[in-house]
C-alpha cells in the first residue's frame, strides 16, 4: 500500500484493516504521571492479522523509571481508553500475557520497567473473544540495513532522503528522513538504516515533495538491497558467448563475488607496444561500470544487486547502459578498442580490436569498450598475457578432462590442436597439457 506523507507528520501510520473498535493507539506516560503524555499519539498500532496488533516503541523511552501504557481506541471521533481487568490499578508487562477487557477507564494501566539494555520495545495485543490479552517482549539487540536507491525520476541529489521507521517509531530522521549519499556519482545513493533485529524496518524514497513522483511505495527493508521507485531489483541475467567471455555494464551495483563459474575484471593496463592488457578481479562493482567477464561458454548466471559497492579506480573499461555508437579516435585523447570475433582477419578470434576507424562501431547496450586515454594508439588488437592463470575455476593439469569433439584454445584466443602443450581454454575453464 503506498502511503503519502507532508511535513507535518511526526510519525508513520502503518495499519491495515481498522478493527471493529476502530484503530487502536497506545497512550504512556513515565512513572504513571498522565498529566505529562508527552508522546500521546505517537504509537499506533499495526494490524498484524485479523485481530492481532502490534506496536513498537524505541528502548529508549523506557530506560528512565518505568513507562506506562493505556490503550485508546478511536471509533468515532471520540477517544475511549481501553484497560486492563484487573482489580489493581497497573499490570507489569514482562514477557508475560496480560488479560484485559473493554473498559472506559482512566485509571488502570500497565506498565514496563526499566530496562537499560532495551533497544525497540514489542507489544502484541489479541482481542480473544471478549478480552484483550496483552504481551510484551523487549529487543536488546539491533541490527543495520544498508540499503540503496537508484532514483529513477532524477530528484536532485540534495534532495534525495530515506524516511524509515518500524511498527510507527521513525529510525531516521523526522520527515523527509535523512538525505542520503551518492559516493560514486553513479545515481545510485546509499543509507544505513539502524532498526530492530525481531521486526524488519520499512522505508521510504523522497525528494521532500508529495505526490507520485516524489515518493517512492513504502518498501521493506532488505540488507544489501537496491531499490527503484516502486520495488527491490531483481538480480540480473548474464549470459556468455561460446568463448566464455564478454563485456558487461549494468545501470545497477552489482556483487560478481562468489559466483562459480563467473569471474569479473577491470582491466587496468594497456601496454601499446606488445598489446598485453593486464586485469584485476572484481567483486562488489558500482553501477555504470564497465567489466570484463570470462566464464563458463554459454553459460547463463544470475547476479545480485548490492548496496554496498566501492569505487572501482583505474579501470580503462567504459561501460554503456544503451547502444552507443564511438568512433576508433579523436586524434587528440584516446583510442577505442572493442571484444569482438568479426574484425576483419583475425580468423574468429576473440579479442579488443581497434574500432573501425571509417565507420565506427556501435556498443551494445549493457556493454563496455576499452578506451585507452592516448590517440592514435598503433597496435591492431589487444589480449591478456599468457602468465596470467588468474582462471574461471581451478586450472586442471589433467588432460583426460578435455573434450575431444569440441575446440580448444590458447590464452590469446586462438583456437589449436589437441597436440598444443600449455595452458589451454575449453568450454570456459583452463587446462594445462603437458
């Protein structure tokens, strides 16, 4: 359900279906001074199923005496208390079920003592036939969300904020929320949302403006999760060539750690007179960044968005998220080199060749080029060097394990015979043939 917020709104409203008796509310007051129900309206309840509700209030409220509670329950636009049964004036509530019934009563209450280490507070009320039952159970541990949002509708980055909260207690800061971070100038900005272990928070996107396009849907809060105006991002399909290679660009922080069969490279030098590109493996990659990839041929592998991507510094990838049509040089800065099997000549083998300098070449969307910063660079093609065993899986000396119907090829990409003695590619995975 979304919801839709102004400024002065001090806490979020999260209710589902009103019960009979209207929404419920809790009403407190510290060591049963009423006159001082400083935080009055700030807790309603969450209607968790059909007659259970659940509030949360932060530990914090709780930590100076003791802290008690009434409900109150708005049927109409008149206000009634509902308290507990008992013939004592105050039940203490401590991981214990409290029986209650409909009264309108301003006397009777319950209470919660003091508790220094309470992080967030639950109370879970039950209307069971014709009673109240009431428990309670105190969180002293806590745990943080890092969470990123990939602003769709280009909200200024100043204006970009997180407002989360949990069972209604706000975790950030009043309304917008805290103004979040864009540490790689990709658009993708990132906040830590600090929230109770035993409830997950829920957040929401905002650039301080009400209405559609400035706020996002009320969202649940996922660790390591990117979000867009209206969802969690789904993780993404990469699929390989027959060679097992390819370049990849996404507009989303991706995680390529872990993945079998799947490694991830920045390429980081370009040596012009031998044309041996050398390549560092990358995990966790912001978005718009551009990677080279080697893996199992054609193989198909799913990766997962993160929140928690960092800066990847000396890349000469270029990566593009839309067909994007370059040129071989300016004859000023830089020259272009694309992964390709169709460069005239090469006999089908895969590697970075010189954009055509006539016509150009047009990048695939979700693709990256190498763009090496000086012009007019000489040589044709680009290839990684033969010392580098840095592989897609484990090498494996054991030449038994070759598949004899299919191609084999060596580091540079071109295809050999089965006599060729090294290291050998087949099927995405290295051999070594002695």
């Amino acid at each position: 359900m979304k919801r839709f917020f102004t400024l002065l709104i001090g806490l979020v409203a999260l209710v589902g279906t009103a019960s009979a008796w209207g929404d419920l509310y809790l009403i407190c007051s510290q060591n049963s001074n009423w006159s001082n129900t400083t935080y009055t309206d700030d807790f309603k309840f969450t209607c968790v199923s059909e007659n259970h509700y659940r509030a949360t209030i932060p530990g914090s409220y709780i930590n100076n005496g003791s802290w008690y509670f009434r409900f109150r329950d708005k049927s109409s636009d008149t206000w009634q208390n509902i308290s507990p049964e008992s013939t004592e004036n105050d039940w203490l509530v401590s991981e214990n079920i409290v029986s209650t019934n409909w009264q309108n009563s301003n006397k009777k209450s319950f209470y919660i003592n003091q508790n220094a280490d309470a992080k967030f507070v639950h109370i879970y009320c039950n209307w069971n036939g014709s009673k109240w039952e009431v428990s309670c159970r105190v969180v002293t541990t806590q745990t943080s969300y890092t969470v990123a949002f990939t602003n769709p509708n280009g909200w200024a980055a100043a204006d970009v904020h997180a407002y989360s909260f949990n069972d209604g207690v706000r975790l950030t800061d009043a309304w917008p929320g805290t103004v979040m971070s864009d540490l790689d100038g990709d658009g993708v900005y990132s906040i830590i949302v600090t929230g109770s272990s035993e409830i997950a928070p829920r957040v929401i996107f905002n650039d301080n403006n009400s209405g559609d396009t400035h706020q996002s849907w009320t969202l649940d809060v996922v660790d390591d999760a990117v979000y867009d105006y209206s969802s969690k991002i789904s993780s993404q399909t990469v699929n390989m060539n027959a060679y097992g290679m390819a370049t990849y660009c996404s507009p989303y922080p991706l995680d390529f750690s872990g993945i079998e069969g799947l490694k991830a490279y920045k390429i980081g030098t370009a040596d012009k007179t031998t044309g041996v590109l050398g390549r560092e493996e990358l995990g966790k990659v912001p978005a718009g960044t551009g990677v080279y990839l080697e893996g199992t041929a054609n193989g198909s592998f799913s990766v997962a968005p993160t929140a928690t991507a960092t800066t990847v510094t000396g890349n000469l990838l270029k990566g593009v998220t839309e067909n994007t049509d370059i040129i071989q040089t300016d004859g000023n800065t830089y020259t272009n080199y694309i992964l390709t099997v169709n460069a005239s000549g090469n006999n089908g083998t895969p590697k970075f060749y010189k954009v055509n300098g006539i016509n150009g070449n047009t990048v695939l969307a979700n693709r990256a080029y190498l763009h090496i910063l000086e012009p007019n660079y000489s040589i044709q093609s680009m290839w990684f060097g033969d010392d580098e065993l840095t592989s897609i899986n484990a090498l494996d000396s054991r030449p038994s394990t070759l598949d004899q119907a299919q191609p084999i090829y060596n580091l540079a990409g071109q295809k050999v015979s089965k006599n060729y003695k090294g290291v050998v590619i087949q099927n995405g995975k290295k051999y070594l043939i002695k």
